[in-house]
C-alpha cells in the first residue's frame, strides 16, 4: 500500500496531476517538491489567482487537497527519504547544445533526479517516469539507480500523461485512458498494480491500460505526432482552400463526420504551438534517424515544417495585404499564449509571427489575458535574433483591447480566447486606420459580419474573391 508520493517538478504537468491524484486519494500523502522555490511559494500562496500556473479548476482543487494531504516543498531529500512512489516530472526540453542539438530531448535533468534519488533512498522505491521521455530512457534510469543506489530495489514504470493545458483538470477528472508501462516479473507487476490502485480511486478500471515500458514511452511519442500531424494536414489544405475557392471549415466538418476520421483536432490555424508536440515530434525523428529509419524520420518531419511554414506564411499574408510595407505600423495582437486558457506561451506561434513582423519594423501591440509582459519580452529574448532593446521598442504591452487596436493598421488574433468573440468589433472598427485589416488567425470571427461592419477580414483557408 502506498501511504506517501513525492513528486519532483512542480510544472504544468506536476502541479495538476498531484492536485488530482491528492484529492482524489485522502489517504494519500503526496508531496511535490521543486528545486524552484519562487514556483514552490507561488503553489503555496494564500491567494489561489498566484497559482503559478493558470488551469480553469485548478484552484479549487487546490484549495480542497492542500494542507491535507497535497504539500509543495523545496525540500527534496526528504520527500525522497519519505515516499514509496515517486514520481519524475522535470522538464525534457529539446537539447540546444552537443550531439543531437535542436532534436534530442535533452534528459539531464532526469538524471539529477535519478541521481539525487539513489543517493537519497534508503528504503524499496517505485519510480515513475511522468515526463514525455525518449524511448528506454527508463533503462537509462534503471542503470543508474541499480549502480549508483544503497543497494535499494528500484521499480521503473513509465505512466505518461496526456492532459492538455487550458483543460488540465478535466481531462485528469476523466481521461480517456490511463497508460502504465512496467516489468512483467513479479516485483515489476507488484508495482504496476500499486499505481493502478491510486488511479482506481477514480478512473474506471477498463480505462487503466497496462504496457511493457517501451510500449508505454512509445506511445506518448506517438499519440503527440498524431495530434500535430492532424493539424499540420488541414494546416496543408487550408493553403489550397484559400486558392482554390474551398473553405476549410466546411472541409474539416465534411471529412470529420466520416467516423474513421473523427471531428476533433482538424481546426485550421496559425500553427500549432506548446510545450510538446513539436518537441516530442523532434525526438521522434532523432530516434528514428538514430536507427537508421530515414524515411520514418523524414514523414515526421514534415509534419513541424508544415507548422512552420504556417506560421510564416500568416506573417507574409499580414505584410502583402498591408502593401508589402508594415514598417511603423500599429498591428495589433489579440492572444500571445499558444492556446486559451493557459499562461503557457512555450511556442507560442505568436512568437514567431511577431519575430517576422518585428524584422519588417512593425510597431506590435500586444493584449493576452493571462499573459505578463516579461514573459513575451522573454519569449522574444529566447529566440537571439535581435536585442532586448529593439523588443522592447518594437513590442508595446497593452492590458485593454480598445485601447490595444486604437489607430491600429490591423488586427491579428493569434489565440483564440472566448472573450475576442465578445468583443464590440463595430466600436473596434470605428477606431483602426483604414481600411482596417483583420487576420484571424483561429478562424473565431463570423468573416461575412466582420466584411458587413467594413473589416478587410482574412481568415485561415478561407478564399477571397473567388466563386
Ligand atoms: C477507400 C475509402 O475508405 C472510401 O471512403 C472511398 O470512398 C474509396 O477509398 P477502399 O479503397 O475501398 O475505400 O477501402 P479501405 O477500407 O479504405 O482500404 C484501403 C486500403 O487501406 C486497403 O488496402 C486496406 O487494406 C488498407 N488499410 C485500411 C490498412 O492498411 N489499414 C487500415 O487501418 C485501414
Ligand atoms: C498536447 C496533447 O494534446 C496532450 O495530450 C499532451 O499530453 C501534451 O500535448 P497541449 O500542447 O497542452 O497538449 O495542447 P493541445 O490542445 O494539444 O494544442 C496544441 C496546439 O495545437 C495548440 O497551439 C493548439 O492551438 C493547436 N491546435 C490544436 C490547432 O491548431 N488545431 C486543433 O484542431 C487543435
Ligand atoms: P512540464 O510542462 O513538463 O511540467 P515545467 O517546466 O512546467 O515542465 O516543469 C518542470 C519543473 O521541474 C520546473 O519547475 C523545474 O524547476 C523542475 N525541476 C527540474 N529539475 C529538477 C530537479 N532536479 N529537482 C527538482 N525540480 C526540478
């Protein structure tokens, strides 16, 4: 019987996952630590809106575990020292240096975890992959903990998770499964079923799937590349709409009532942004390559030079619709998250539509919701194309949209929150240069009542001027 988890990582995908696995076990203690004390202050602030990150639902839960049996610590040694279970959720950024640069999933914070644990553990520990990770990095732990350790037994298992940020909470209340990868021998089943009893606790046992680890790694490589690939597909027709007459809603919704296809995940955009799907494709690709599957490596591949090219060509439609010219111009940006309902900007399209905009000398006004300005500046900042001073006079930050698109040249909607919808376009209009340039890079306006108010409305795969 578990009686007490640690989870180390306090991130997007740590803090919701104990939140939930806390209240949903009361008997549980689950302890997640983070070497990041402004994170671990933040998740225990009294005001629940400090939360570090943003999920709808996120504070409620909180609220109710925390304090009783869900804790936020820097102190990792003794989380460690405490739990039979512990769980790895680091981050696994793409690697930016050495062999495998730009491609790789760089594990060296996974492995000052699995080191930090076999120097700490003293008694038995179950240890649970949560971070997307290369496949068999858990024979890259397993060999770590087996010959740096105290001579304790170690249990891998690989549990990935696939929640998505903006809807965090629900789909951990109710995923459509639950993946746990494990040894088959005894000691390796023992400790599956342990993990499969806390997610009992709530989810419906046929939900609960149980895997060899590298089917269990495999498959959140997998079901990630999926998910872009089918968005870097209507991404791809949403280019022929725009020339050939079609419109790619329609086509979306046509090909989606097809039950083979499905209807969700086929909406055109500016491209797909996240922590994950490009960076899990990337690995994908260096996994293959590094097995000598070249033309599995080069097939996924395509699926993020799609995304990018998306992405420019949003960029290059604003600048050729505004007379090839957007230098001093006011262009408006409604979004810089890469998508609602989250403060996540990790590759955001936002970023790179105002980095190719801001090389025109573009004068960007931002408003998001959720997101700081700091965080945008920084955003730009990561990409080293230009300094610091440029961004920041290059990229104003506003906190209210009339104001945002006051005399703006155009608006581009990058994110598609629900409150852009409501917004009074007509008094939005009324205030904009003209004539007044609309892209909507989430397809969340009614195009035709944008045209009625006067808008130059451009949508995504949506064509113009052609019966
Ligand atoms: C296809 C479309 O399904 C149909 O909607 C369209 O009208 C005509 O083209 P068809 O070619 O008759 O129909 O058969 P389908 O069942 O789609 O199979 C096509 C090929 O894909 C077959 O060789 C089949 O064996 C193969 N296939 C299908 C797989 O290899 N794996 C699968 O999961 C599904
Ligand atoms: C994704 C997976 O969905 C999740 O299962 C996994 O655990 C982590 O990666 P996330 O990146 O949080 O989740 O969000 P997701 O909803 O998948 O969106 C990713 C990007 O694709 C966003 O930029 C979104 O705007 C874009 N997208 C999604 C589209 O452009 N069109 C769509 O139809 C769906
Ligand atoms: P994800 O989206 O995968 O959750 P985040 O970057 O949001 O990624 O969260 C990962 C967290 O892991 C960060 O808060 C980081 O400080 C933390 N972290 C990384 N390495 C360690 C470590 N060795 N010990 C404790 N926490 C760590």
């Amino acid at each position: 019987m578990i009686k007490n988890i640690c989870c180390i990582g306090a991130g997007y995908v740590g803090g919701p996952t104990m939140a939930v696995i806390a209240l949903k076990n009361p008997n549980i203690n689950v302890t997640v630590v983070d070497i990041n004390k402004n994170r671990i202050d933040a998740w225990n602030s009294e005001d629940l809106s400090s939360l570090p990150i943003y999920e709808p639902g996120l504070d409620e839960v909180v609220a109710e575990a925390r304090g009783r049996n869900l804790f936020f610590s820097t102190d990792v040694d003794k989380a460690i020292t405490e739990s039979e279970m512990i769980f790895i959720s680091v981050n696994t950024p793409t690697k930016t240096y050495g062999k495998g640069k730009g491609m790789a999933a760089d594990l060296k914070y996974i492995e000052l975890c699995a080191r930090q644990i076999a120097e700490i553990a003293k008694t038995d520990k179950i240890v649970v992959e949560k971070s997307t990770l290369p496949v068999r990095t858990s024979e890259a732990l397993k060999s770590i903990l087996d010959n740096t350790g105290n001579g304790v037994k170690f249990q891998i298992l690989s549990n990935p998770e696939f929640l998505a940020e903006g809807t965090a909470i629900s789909d951990l209340l109710s995923p459509d499964r639950v993946l746990i990868g494990g040894g088959t021998d005894e000691e390796g089943t023992n400790a599956v079923n342990a993990l499969v009893s806390i997610y009992e606790a709530w989810v419906p046992s046929d939900k609960i799937i149980t895997t060899n680890v590298w089917s269990s790694e495999l498959s959140k490589l997998t079901a990630n590349a999926f998910l872009a690939q089918r968005v870097s597909s209507i991404n791809a027709m949403s280019e022929l709409c725009e020339v050939t007459g079609a419109d790619v809603n329609e086509v979306a919704k046509a090909i989606g009532m097809d039950s083979r296809i499905g209807s969700k995940f086929l909406k055109a955009s500016v491209g797909f942004g996240g922590s994950c799907f490009q960076k899990d494709i990337l690995n994908l690709v260096y996994i293959a390559r590094s097995y000598g599957l070249n033309q599995v490596a080069d097939y996924w591949e395509q699926v993020i030079i799609m995304n990018d090219y998306q992405k420019n060509r949003f960029a290059k439609k604003i600048l050729t619709t505004l007379y090839n010219t957007v230098s001093g111009k006011k262009i408006a940006f409604l979004g810089w998250a890469f998508k609602k309902d989250t403060n996540d900007t990790r590759e955001s399209a936002a970023i790179y539509v105002a980095d190719a905009l801001l090389d025109e000398q573009a004068n960007i006004a931002v408003y998001d919701p959720k997101v700081v300005k700091e965080q945008m500046y920084n955003d730009l900042a990561n990409l080293n194309t230009r300094k610091v001073e440029e961004i920041e006079a290059g990229i104003s930050v506003f906190s209210e949209v009339y104001e945002l698109c006051k005399d703006a040249h155009a608006i581009a909607i990058l994110t598609e929150w629900d409150e852009f919808k409501e917004y009074d376009w007509k008094m939005i209009y009324e205030n904009m240069k003209k004539p007044a340039f609309l892209f909507d890079g989430r397809n969340i306006l009614n195009g035709e009542n944008m045209e009625n108010i006067g808008f130059v409305y451009n949508g995504i795969g949506i064509s113009k001027n052609i019966e």
